[in-house]
C-alpha cells in the first residue's frame, strides 16, 4: 500500500523535523490582518485538550512504539482496544506497541474514565495522532531516500522503496519532531485497509490475571512499605469524641496511630497487625451521632419532598384526541452498591514534599486536584499513577482510599504506606448508585401514543472528585480543617446524569419530559454503571409495553410503530428474527418472554434485549433463563471485547434486577458483607443463546460499555408481565414483592 493510498501526507523538510520549525502550534495565535487573538480550532476527540502529538505517542530508537492514554483499564479492555487502534495507524505489529495509563506525569489529561466514552475520545486521538505521525515519518523516509513519499510503502514499521531499499521507524525517531500540534489534515485509514482494528485480539490485561501475577492496586508491595487501616463512624455526619490511643499505640507492630479532627487511622508494620489495631480503635471510639438516615419505609416519599432542581428537558406540543386511552404509573429504583470484587486500595509516599499515589481511580488529574486542595499542597506536589482495581464501574472507594492513605503516608517517615479498605468500609461508605422515583403517564389512540408524560426524581449521579466548588473525597468531610462536599450538580444531556436516557428514541407527536435533581445527601450517592440510565430504560420501555398492551398491538411492532431511525429499527427487527419472536406471542402464566431497547445516551450504542424468563410462583423466584441480544456499535474494534462488555452487563443488569439494594435503617446502612448485600450467583447468570453485533465498519465507532444494562432490566421486567400478567414496578424483583404482585 503506497502512503498516498490512504492519506494525504505532510510535506515538510528535514529541517522541519529537526529545528521544529512549524513544530510547536501556539494555542493562541495572531490574526495577521488585525492583531486581535484567535481561538485555536477545535479538534475531535480529547486532541481537544491534548493537542500536542507527544502528548500521544513517542517513536523510540528500537523501532517501537509508546502509546500515552489519560483513559484507565477497568477491565473493559480499553487498554487493548487503543492500542490495536495506534498500531494500525502506525503500521506497527500490536507486540511493539507499549500503552502508559493514566499517570499525572506522563500521560494526557483525559479527566474521567466513564460513559463509554474511551473509543470515542481517546480511540479518535490516537488514530488521527497515529495517522499523522505515520505521514511525519513516511515523509522523513522519503527525504532521506530521495524518492517521492507516495511511492513507499510501510509494514511492520518500515518504511520500503520500490527497488528495495528501506529504512525503519527506529532510525528515523531521532530526527522526527512530535513536539507540536495535531493539524487532523492526515485521513486516517479507511476500513478496507484494516489489519489490526476489527480482529478478536487476546486482551493485555488478562494474563496476569489469570496466573497469578501482580495485576492489581492491592498487589503493590515496596520496600519498607507499611500497612494502614481507618475507622470510620457509625453513620454520616459524627464526630470523634475519645479513644483509646495509648492502648493501640503498644499492640505489636503498630507505628503510628493518626488523628484528624474525626478521622482516625493506624498504621502498622504488617497488615494483620494494622488489622488488630483498627478493630481496637473501633471498639474504644466514642462518636456523637450525626443526624438519622432517611426513613426506609417511606424513602421515595422522603426524597421526591426534598429540595430540587427541575428542569424540563424536552416538550412537544400537539393536540390531544378525544376518547385517547390513558395510562399511568410509577417505577423505583433503590440505592445500589458497586459491589466490587475486591476492597479499594490505595498506596502513598510522602517523601522530600512531593506525595505519590499508586490508585484505582478512574480520573487521576481531577483526583489530584482535589487532594490538593484537602491536603493544602500543590498539585505539581503530587504524582497519580492508576493501577487496576479488582472491580469497580464508576464512583466507589478509589478515590477516598487515596486520601485516606495520603493522611496515613503523613506520618510514616517517608515510608509507603498501603491501605486497604475492610469489606464493611467499602459497602457502608462508598457512594451508591441513587435511588429514583420514574413517573410516567402516557395515552393511546389508534394503536399509537397520542401523548407522553415523563418525570424522574433523583439524587447526583456524579459526586466525583474535580468539582471546582467542594472536595468530594470522604476523609476530607472529616479532617479538623473539615472540606465541604460540592454540590449536586445536573450533568448537560445528551451524557446526563439522572436524565441520562429519560428522553426516548420513539417519535411522539405530544411529549413531555422532566427531570428533577434532589439537591441534597441523605445518602451518599454517585457513579454508578450507565448512571440513570439503567433505571430510566426500565421505567421507559416497561411503559412502553404497557402502553402497547392498552392500544392492543404487539409490542416490537408498537415500538418499530415509533421508530424512525433507520438503524434502531434495523436493530429490532433482527434481534426479533433471531429470537424467533412471534408477534403477539403470550406467557404460559410460569414463562414469557420481553423486550428492551436503547441507545445508550441516545448517542452511543444501540442495544436491545429479548429475555426469557421462568417464574416460580410458590417462592417467587424469578430466573433469566435465557437472552438474545443485538448492538449496533458502528465499527467495532475488538469484537471480542465487545462482546465481553455487551454479555456482562446483561450479567451486572440481571444481578441489580433480580437481587441488589442498600438496605439501611434510621441509624445505619446495613450492607456490610456478600451476605446483607447479596449478588447474582453464577448458577443464576443467563445463559445468551445469541449475540449478535451488527457491523457498521463505515460508521464511527461508538462507546458500548454501558449499552445493555438498561435494555436489560426492561426485557426482564417485560418478560414478567409476558408470563404471569402482573407488573413489577420496583426494583429488585426479590421473591417477596414477586409475590406481593403474583397475589
């Protein structure tokens, strides 16, 4: 393949590669006609706030290739996504390409890891960063072979003559110059020519997950590193009054025992002995409460009460026709937990005034900044480097960890200190998913919606850390110089928060759609996985078939009705072939079968979800017996990890359905174990009978990570009522309200 065959290249000489003319693009320039300053032109993806190529990608003396991404491996298998995607675009074979995470003083600033975002983001900074520095470094061959750039070729690195001469990407990094601004001029290669990019490629991350090795935050070990464990409260909002310090202080192995305002922490030479000291800590603590939690009985009531922000997010208007047939109801969803794998963890340095943390954040820059400001340190002071965590999919322990061990690292000599979460620390403190109310009121006519009524009520899906008014890091609330939080804040659409997905992909000529954000904390919420999403898709496409059962139709037919975009309705029609869905078809009053579709944020992926399911009615046990499933992600990447992500988030969907909720009482959460929070067991998974992924290789590819959960949630519940004629409205479906609805 000749370069010109693909790409327009850059024509620059030597000495542009070497002295840098051109190289570095000021991010304010000069109009020449007037004096007066212009903005930079706006570039895709994050090359919008990381425009320079290095910031990307270095070509090293050996010939290989080091890939720079602010995005983290959560084991989505991004890692191994971006860098099939720089390897095609360089020509490079994926075994000499090398990825840097996440890390303050490295890698480009990305913010946070979250909403499917990572292939749409820094997928289109690497391939147009790659694009163009393969065109750099083609043209330098061409210079230093005296021949027209359009007549080489590239494989495997190097770039070849015709007759045979040629020379590698090692040769030529000295004199290339990636110090300046991506111009986005280079094409990046077309589908056709993809080598790398479409294949099922073995994920990176796998191997030292599998054997044993140190693929995790909590497999750090340095040398003389020490442990460390916290105490926490009772519940929210108390003060540390007493303990019992001397008594610790003397327990075997026990190096400091660390007291700010009301946060308390210990650190020791091993972990168990760190272990010990908390539980003594704990038992000597005295606390003055902080104010009761909400009352469980009446929780939804409690919070559609509290103070919001309202917001009407979509209206249409139009007549509403006489004798229309009008439905109503109203969905829940509760407090969900991540439910991670393994505890957070974090390990910190203090060392000559420059503090380094090795955590499992998903945002390394905006946890820096926050820690920052609690700590009362600069940010140039302190290094965040990722390492993976043992499960986590949006706003868990991770960043609260890291200042936790900040404030232990403290006083520890310059020593490093690492502090792991206990299972109780981790589900009583991190931030949950929110509890939301969905109401919803809606008219038929003619087998078609006349009218649409949506509200959802909830608490901040997004109290991460980086907000420029609060620190949103745990320990912080705590310290003797106590930080405030930030406030509840509405994410703008299309990405969202608690309106994430409100608004419908369905054509109605008579909508409104409105979303009220409680202001306040009762309980501690935050991100988690597709954040509103998943409840917004289940209260929407369960409506949506209860309103096609009111006009009578079936109810892919209703939807495809509603439809007018050509792709969903693609989608639906093939998942509905593939399932061998009978318009129609009924429950046997044990089994049935239901459907959900979205697209995720109403601008990334396209999935929907038939479910079937089995109903047992004497325990009121509900089981996903089997899924079939379709996304539309345009051009796919890996479809291996495509697939993993799709099929796993029916699994995580399944588990919050059938199982998952935060109970509490007026005095404390109540999760604290595998026990008072249980998951889905492995013998409950669904078993997909079939996944399939539409390839759209002309489309740009769209973030999917977050795609099925929703869709899910809705074919499940949907499923239900297919069976047994009754509806769930309130998540979970635990045997109990299973019978509460069956009578």
């Amino acid at each position: 393949m000749s370069a010109s065959a693909r790409s327009s290249t850059l024509r620059l000489s030597r000495r542009d590669f070497t002295a840098g003319l051109g190289g570095i693009m000021l991010a304010f320039s000069l109009d020449p006609r007037t004096g007066a300053g212009q903005a930079p032109a706006a570039l895709p993806g994050s090359l919008q706030q990381n425009r320079m190529l290095d910031a990307w990608l270095r070509i090293n003396a050996d010939g290989t290739a080091t890939v720079l991404t602010g995005k983290v491996e959560l084991g989505q298998g991004i890692l191994t996504a971006l860098a099939q995607i720089a390897a095609e675009e360089l020509d490079l074979p994926l075994t000499r390409v090398s990825m840097v995470t996440a890390d303050t003083s490295r890698s480009p600033n990305e913010g946070q890891t979250a909403g499917s975002q990572s292939i749409e983001n820094s997928g289109t900074a690497l391939r147009l960063a790659g694009a163009e520095v393969r065109a750099m470094l083609v043209d330098l061959a061409a210079w230093k072979l005296g021949v027209g750039a359009d007549t080489l070729t590239v494989s495997d690195g190097v770039v070849s003559t015709r007759d045979g001469r040629s020379v590698s990407y090692g040769e030529l990094a000295g004199e290339a110059n990636l110090k300046r601004e991506a111009t986005v001029e280079v094409a990046a290669k077309p589908p056709d020519q993809h080598k790398i990019v479409g294949k099922p490629i073995q994920r990176l991350d796998i191997p030292a997950k599998v054997t044993g090795g140190a693929a995790f935050v909590q497999d750090i070990r340095l040398p003389g590193m020490l442990h460390g464990r916290v105490v926490r409260p009772p519940r929210y909002g108390a003060k540390l009054e007493s303990f019992d310090e001397a008594k610790v202080k003397v327990m075997p192995g026990v190096v400091a025992v660390v007291r700010d305002g009301s946060f308390l922490g210990v650190v020791a030479e091993r972990e168990e002995q760190a272990i010990n000291a908390r539980l003594a800590l704990r038992t000597s603590a005295k606390w003055q409460e902080g104010p009761p939690l909400p009352d469980p009985a009446r929780l939804y009531q409690e919070l559609m009460a509290m103070p919001t922000e309202t917001r009407v997010i979509s209206e249409k208007q139009a007549p509403l026709p006489a004798g229309a047939k009008v439905v109503e109801a109203t969905y829940h969803r509760p407090y969900q937990a991540h439910g991670s794998l393994a505890p957070s963890c974090a390990v910190a340095e203090l060392k000559d005034g420059k503090l380094t943390v090795w955590t499992h954040s998903q945002g390394v820059y905006p946890l820096r900044a926050t820690m920052a400001r609690a700590l009362g340190m600069q940010p140039a002071a302190i290094r965040c480097l990722h390492a993976e965590g043992a499960g986590c999919y949006g706003h868990n322990g991770a960043d609260d960890v890291a200042l936790d061990a900040a404030l232990l690292a403290r006083a520890s000599n310059g020593r490093p200190v690492r502090l792991q979460w206990m299972r109780d620390d981790e589900f009583k403190w991190e931030p949950y998913g929110a509890a939301m109310t969905m109401r919803a009121r809606g008219a038929v006519a003619d087998g078609k919606v006349v009218d649409w009524n949506y509200d959802v009520h909830s608490q901040s899906h997004n109290m991460r850390p980086g907000d420029p008014d609060g620190v949103n890091l745990l320990a912080g609330w705590y310290m003797a110089d106590a930080k405030a939080a930030g406030p509840a804040r509405a994410i703008p659409l299309p990405n969202g928060s608690s309106d994430r997905n409100a608004l419908t992909l369905y054509d109605f000529p008579r909508q409104r759609t409105t979303d009220h954000l409680i202001k306040t904390q009762p309980i501690r919420t935050s991100a988690l996985r597709t954040l509103g999403a998943y409840a917004n898709v289940f209260a929407t496409e369960s409506f949506m078939d209860e309103l096609a059962e009111a006009a009578g139709v079936d109810p892919i037919e209703f939807r495809l009705a509603h439809l007018k975009d050509p792709r969903a309705l693609d989608l639906i029609r093939l998942l509905a072939s593939t399932a061998n869905w009978k318009p129609g078809e009924k429950g046997d009053g044990r089994r049935g079968r239901g459907i959900g579709f979205a697209r995720y944020k109403n601008i990334a992926s396209y999935n929907a979800v038939i479910a079937e399911v089995e109903v047992d009615r004497a325990s009121g046990v509900i089981k996903v017996a089997r899924i079939w499933t379709a996304t539309d992600a345009g051009l796919v990447i890996n479809p291996d990890g495509l697939g993993n992500q799709i099929e796993g988030g029916i699994v995580q969907s399944t588990s919050w359905t059938l199982h998952e909720e935060v109970h509490f009482d007026r005095n404390a959460i109540l999760a604290q174990d595998w026990r008072t929070y249980p998951v889905l067991a492995m013998r409950e998974a669904p078993k997909v009978v079939s996944s399939v992924l539409m390839r759209r290789p002309h489309e740009r590819p769209l973030g999917a990570g977050e795609a099925s959960q929703g869709p899910t949630v809705a074919a499940i519940a949907n499923a239900f009522a297919n069976a047994t004629g009754k509806r769930l409205r309130d998540l979970p479906f635990t045997p109990k309200r299973v019978k509460a609805a069956l009578g």
